[in-house]
C-alpha cells in the first residue's frame, strides 16, 4: 500500500508547526514533511522540534540544498537525529534552487558533480566508514562520525531532470519529485532512474519514489489549485494537482501509485487557509479512501 503523508509548507511562520505536527501524529498520518526552502525556516531544526513535538509520525526533510553546507555537517545532523528518532526519519538532498544559491554565494558551476560528491561522501559517513575524498567540490581528509546511526540508513535526492534522475538511481537510496510531476511522469523519472541504477550495477535492493501532490479542498479549492499552477509555471500535463473531495484526492493519489510512487505526499497550496485542517483532511478522510483502494 502506498505510504500517505503531507507537507508543512515554509509559508507557515515557525511556530504554528507544532500544532500541525501534533494534529498528524495523533491523527495517525504516516509522514510529515518539511521544506527548507530560502529564505524561510532550516530543514534540520525545524525537523528536529517536530520528531520531539510527536511521537509516531515519521518526519522527512525534502530537500536540504547541498551548496549551503559542508557534507561533514550533513552528516552529523543527519545521523543525530537518526539516534534519536530511530526509524522516524528520512532525510533528502538536492542541488538547490540556483537563483537562491547565487543570492548566497553558494552557486557552483556544476551542481550535479556537488551533489554526487555530497550524497556519495554522506552515505558513506552515515555507514560509519572514515572517508578521505579530493573531489572538484567535496574534500575530506580522514574523516569519521564519532556516533554514526546505528543501523545503515536511506538518503535521497531531489530531482527533476534527466542527468539528475539517474544520479540519484547510481548513488542515492530514494528520489523524491516535485509536485509538478504527473503520473506520466513519474514513469518517465522511473525509467530513468533505472537507467542510473543498472549503469551503476544496483541491481539488488528497492529504490523508493516519493512524489508530491499539489492538493486542494474546501471552499475556493479549484480557483487556489489554478493560482498556484500557474504561479509555478507547471504548464498543462494532464495529472498535476488535485482539487476536490477525499474520493477525488485518493484517486489522484492511486493514479500516482499506479505509475510507481511508493509514498505520495499531499502539498497544500501556499495559500492554504487552514493547515492543521488540511493534515487531518489527509489523515481522516483521505487515507481510508486510499485503503479502501488497496484492498479491492
């Protein structure tokens, strides 16, 4: 069955997440995910206040964009919180809006080297191994965590295009796409992370596909969906977004699943006018549709 969850969008001010973390977590949702999106609230600490804000619900930060930190910090923080929140915790990388990065400094000429570096010297820093690497941007000279997690744990990586599809199928345990893919594209984004993985000899063990889905309800839900839509420049595939009641929520979802996403996570629009509404929209009324589905 595919895993349920949503996403605590940055437009909401650092101190309402608790009360949105705490609706999901009782409500049962399975994942809660969290943005760090510039110039708004950081992945880590905001995901570190909600796995202590619960304590069920798994909590997933997507992305932490890698040209604003050293991947020996990435890797403390990540296998801190593994150690703390054992099982709870899933954490994804992604070469960062550039825009964003050059507004920083942090813009690299290559940001798909940056992030293989990155995630291939972190998957191995979070397997307790010492590393030393000299690559174009990630160096480490006889490098170990002290307090590695316990048990060998998954890192994924944002993509969208081609050449960072199949990096993510050679190097990284999970990809996690946007809410501008529609199930259409998800089989695309599949193929080619297939592609990665069979080029890279990955041929034992899962890869996930964790897709976001743009989702609105309750009064004015179509017109929001359209804004945000066109805002973003999604374009006109068919499949983007969803708009309406749990039944039709579960069937955008279920289409998702079918083309081969294994978690699907509901995105509310930036304008979303009640977020602890929305999560337990997701928890109560969408996820038994969805089950229901599962079991026909």
């Amino acid at each position: 069955m595919t895993t349920l969850g949503a996403v605590v969008r940055p437009q909401l001010a650092p101190e309402r997440i608790r009360s949105v973390v705490d609706v999901a977590d009782r409500g049962g949702l399975e994942e809660v995910w969290l943005w760090e999106d510039c110039f708004r609230e950081g992945g880590i600490s905001s995901a570190a206040a909600a796995l202590a804000w619960s304590e069920r619900v798994r909590v997933g930060v997507g992305l932490l964009p890698v040209p604003l930190r050293n991947v020996a910090v990435t890797a403390m923080e990540a296998a801190t919180l593994h150690r703390m929140f054992p099982g709870r915790v899933i954490v994804g990388l992604g070469h960062g809006v550039q825009d964003w990065m050059a507004q920083v400094g942090a813009r690299v000429e290559s940001p798909v080297t940056l992030l293989r570096e990155h995630l291939v010297a972190l998957r191995r820093l979070l397997r307790g191994e010492r590393v030393s690497s000299e690559g174009r941007y990630v160096t480490l000279r006889d490098v170990a965590l002290d307090w590695p997690p316990g048990t060998g744990v998954d890192v994924y990586a944002g993509a969208t295009g081609p050449r960072t599809l199949r990096l993510s199928g050679e190097v990284a345990d999970g990809t996690i796409l946007t809410a501008s893919t529609s199930p259409d594209g998800v089989r695309r984004a599949r193929q080619l992370i297939e592609e990665g993985r069979r080029a890279a000899g990955r041929d034992t063990g899962g890869h996930k596909v964790v897709v976001y889905l743009l989702a609105a309800t309750g009064p004015g839900a179509a017109e929001r969906l359209r804004a945000e839509l066109e805002d973003e420049g999604a374009g006109s595939e068919a499949g983007l977004g969803v708009a309406g009641d749990a039944a039709a929520v579960a069937e955008a979802v279920r289409r998702l699943a079918d083309a081969g996403a294994d978690s699907v996570i509901l995105q509310p629009t930036g304008d979303e006018p009640d977020p602890e509404g929305f999560v337990r929209f997701v928890a109560e009324d969408v996820v038994p549709h969805v089950a229901e589905d599962g079991h026909r």
